[in-house]
C-alpha cells in the first residue's frame, strides 16, 4: 500500500544499532487510525532528515484494536 504522509512524527529505538521509524494518522475505511511505518532499508531511515512530507509504500498490517502497521517499507520520493 502506498500513503502519502504530510503529518509525521520520526522516532528511534535503541536496538540493532538504532533503527528510525515513522507514526501518524490518516483517514483509513473512514476512521482515522494511528501508523506506524517500519523501513525495510536503514538509508530510507535517514534519508527522513528535514522532510515535512514523505510517501511510503509498505505491506499494511491491521490488527484488531492495534495501530496500523506498514511494515518492509520504502520511501517512493
């Protein structure tokens, strides 16, 4: 699935030498949901430097009560 995010919050872990992720919201089967955006390639995770809009595409992930999740993801642009 490919989700242009123009509202995003990038955050770190600790683990694996430190990886970055994405969350935000967007409108999906008329809610809005929290995601959270998981990068398959490290230069993905800083090329996130000073951007205010990225487009990702992903495997989306919806699990019952849970945020949604694009996993294996890559920046298009």
């Amino acid at each position: 699935m490919t989700i242009r995010l123009t509202n995003f919050m990038k955050l770190e872990t600790g683990a694996d030498g430190g990886h970055s992720y994405v969350t935000s919201e967007i409108e999906y089967k008329g809610q809005t949901r929290k995601i959270v955006v998981f990068f398959a390639d490290k230069a993905d995770e800083q090329n996130l430097k000073g951007r205010k809009e990225i487009t990702v595409d992903g495997r989306l992930i919806d699990e019952k009560n849970q945020s949604l999740n694009l996993l294996g993801s890559r920046l298009i642009d």
